[in-house]
C-alpha cells in the first residue's frame, strides 16, 4: 500500500467567490413517524428507511459511577420508516444478534441490497457489567428485513454475522470504492466509558473485498494502509467520530472520500487538517492537507456531498453538530477557547474545493432550527441527480434554479445551548427535518 503526505495539494490563497455557491436551509417535515435515535445505521429502499442501532437518549456524557451508555437507552429494535405515509413498524432483534445491534456507533455501508454493519460500542452482557466493541461484520438484507417487521416476523433469516477481530471498531466509516471496501479510522474500545480513557485507535485504513457464504460476510484481500501520516506531531490516522464523505476529487474527477475534524489530537482538541484517498485500482492513496485549517463541524454530523462538472468544484456542507469556532449574534467568528470548548453548533458550513484551494463559508445570515445535527444522517431526494460511480454526491449541475428539496435530515443529538450540562441537556432527536438548497 502507498500513501502520501501532500503540503501542495490544497492551498488557501485567493479565492475568487466572496461566498459558497449556495444556501441550506431546514425546515420540519409534515410527517413525523420516526423514533428519537441517534449514532444509527440506515439503509434506504423504496422510501422506507431501515434503522438499526443507535442511542435512544442525548450525549453520553464523560463522567459517574455507573455506565454512560446504559443498555436502557440503546435502541433494542428494529425500526422501519415511511416518511411519505407517516409510519413506521418496529421489530425484533435477532436474540444471538441482540448486543452488536443494539450498539452505538457502528461502520456502516448500504451495498445495494444489504446493509453492512461493522463493530459498534456497547454492553456484551446482561446487567450492563461488561462492555466492548464488538469484533464482527454483519450483513442484513434490506428487502427480506423490512418485509419482516413490517409483518411481525422473525428478523433471524435475513441477518447474518462474521466473527473477526479485525472489524472490532466503533467511531469509524465504511466505504465502497470501486470494488473495493474501505474500514477507515475509528477505535476499539473496552469497558465502561470514562472520559479521559481512550480506546485503542485503529490508525488505519482497511481495504478489503466481500463476498457472503450462506448468507455471512466472507472478508477477502484484507490490506491496511498503516504507515502513519504523521503532520504537526500527530498521526493523521488517529481519529474518530468525525464527519466523512465520498466526494468527487477536482484534480481528477474520480471518486474517492474526505475525511473531516474527528478527535482527539495530541492537543486534546480536534483535527483540523483533511484527509483524502482515492482508490486506484491496485492501491489506496491517502494524502493530508497541511495548508487548511477546518474550523467549523469538526464531528459527526449530517453531511451533504456535490459536485459541479461545469467548474470542477467539490461542495460539503456540514449542518450544525460540534465546532471548533463560533459566529456570535453580530456574524462575528469567534475561535473556540477554554471557556467554550467545541461547543454544538447551529448553523451550516460549506466547504468549497477546487483542484488546487478549499475554503470554509459558514453560513452567518441564516441558524438552524436548534443545535441540532450532531450523529444525525443526510438522505438525499430519490429523484435528485448524483454523480457516476456514487449513490449520494449530488450533480450539481443539474439542479435548477432556485430552492430544491435536496433529501431530509433526521434524528440525531439535540442540545439547548452551546455548552451542554445539567441545566443544558441534550436529548436523542425524533424530527425529520426536510434539507432544502437555494442555488
């Protein structure tokens, strides 16, 4: 495997826009018929939404006697979702499935009709005495899972695990490149959580094909990029919980995925500095830019990919979660300090990428409604046009005019102010919120 550190890649410079191309806006959806859940897994099909996973109540919290992530507040169903017909049918669980599936934060990946979940954080055992990330990948087959619970069957036919230490990973993203698989960062962590104890990082990125046997996931060609992108006395590769994307790369036009914010560095804070790959076929190539400075949406949040043919430029918008910096009420922007440490965010930023600059444009004339986005997840339109080789990079080219229901946003971490805490707690979002975009 090859990798490579790149100073040159990216640079700020000037930048001829005095703003991003676009604005984003949400507004609540007419139906409402999802649960309150966040951290999920989601697969799409026929406009119904398959959620597995995920937490039932807000941020976990870093400090107590007893467990932050208690099994009374894992989501312990299945859910189906209709957000056109406003309605939604719960199920169970496979009984031998029960712990990996109730976890929060696992890799996931919808590959046409199965939905690939990887590791997730959570309790192995009743009582909540031991906790773990658990080591399996585990296939669900969309269409035979939400026929299931919409009739009030078994769920055990149409779900089946690989046991593999190698997938033992939570905080993490999962890809698909070509043929190829991507298992990109994240950590394994074991027992109760306690802030200031971290896992064990992955520092990687794996790359594998799949194919099942009876149904499992069968993992083949399993490689791993591990030679650190060392930048500013940090390992670039010790990150989780960050926001991802796959995105189209200006330079070249293929498809490859950025990687954004995530934490902890050797600082304590977040990273700030992107982190690119491509597959190329017979490799993975990684790069690091080291001239740009993210400073808004540094965690994972609902994200929104495009990219514009006619200028070769690459658009991510992040909407709301946690930032590093702020804008106060007059539009000022405001670096984040000790008194403020990445506090939630309401409002949208956009990052505009070309083949040789990125800028940041956090939108200052508009908030969003609450701070709100946090481990939330982006749905596109089915009807809005993506580009080749992608299930979810908007061609923005072929949008038109004017404001365009993009996809919806849901669920995710609600908080009540920037700094959470017992006067100011946060809570696990129902809301499906629709995600317009004014071109």
């Amino acid at each position: 495997m090859k990798y490579l550190i790149s100073g040159l890649l990216l640079c700020t410079g000037l930048f001829a826009a005095a703003q991003a191309p676009y604005t984003i806006t949400l507004q609540k959806a007419a139906s409402q018929p999802a649960p309150a859940l966040q951290s999920y897994a989601i697969a799409v099909q026929n406009g119904l939404w398959l959620l597995v996973g995920g937490r039932t109540n807000g941020f976990h919290g870093t400090s107590g006697s007893g467990s932050t992530f208690p099994t009374s507040n894992s989501n312990q169903n299945i859910w189906v979702i209709d957000p056109v017909n406003n309605r939604s049918w719960k199920g169970n669980i496979p009984a031998a499935l029960q712990y990996q599936l109730s976890s929060t934060n696992m890799a996931f990946y919808q590959d046409g009709n199965i939905l690939y979940c990887i590791g997730g954080y959570g309790a192995g055992c009743p009582g909540d005495s031991c906790y773990q990330t658990f080591p399996q990948i585990t296939a669900i087959y969309v269409d035979k899972t939400i026929a299931a619970v919409q009739n009030g069957y078994a769920t055990d036919n149409s779900i089946k695990t690989t046991q593999d230490s190698r997938m033992a990973v939570t905080g993490g993203y999962f890809t698909k490149l070509n043929n190829w698989f991507h298992l990109v960062m994240g950590q394994n962590y074991n027992g109760k959580y306690s802030g200031g104890v971290t896992g064990k990082y992955t520092e990687q990125i794996a790359r594998f094909t799949l194919s099942t046997l009876n149904g499992a996931p069968v993992i083949s060609n399993y490689q791993v990029i591990t030679t650190p992108l060392q930048y500013n006395g940090a390992n670039q590769f010790h990150r989780r919980d960050y926001p991802s994307v796959k995105m189209v790369m200006p330079a070249n036009r293929n498809v490859g995925v950025g990687v954004f914010g995530g934490v902890f560095n050797n600082q304590g804070g977040p990273f700030v500095n992107p982190v690119y790959f491509e597959d190329m076929g017979f490799n993975t190539l990684a790069s690091i830019d080291t001239s740009f400075k993210q400073r808004y949406c540094l965690y994972d949040c609902a994200s929104v990919s495009a990219f514009n043919s006619a200028t070769s430029e690459a658009y991510v918008s992040f909407i709301g979660g946690i930032t590093d910096w702020t804008i106060d009420e007059n539009g000022n922007e405001i670096p984040g300090n000790a008194s403020n440490f990445m506090p939630w965010f309401n409002r949208v930023s956009t990052l505009v990428r070309t083949y040789n600059t990125i800028k940041e444009y956090p939108q200052k004339n508009s908030t969003l409604p609450g701070y709100i986005g946090g481990n939330a997840a982006f749905i596109i339109h089915p009807k809005i046009a993506v580009m080749s080789k992608t299930e979810d990079v908007i061609d923005y080219a072929k949008l038109p005019s004017g404001n365009t229901l993009i996809g919806w946003m849901y669920g995710g971490i609600e908080a009540t102010a920037p700094q959470s805490n017992g006067f100011n707690p946060t809570n696990a979002s129902s809301t499906i919120y629709e995600v317009w975009l004014q071109k």
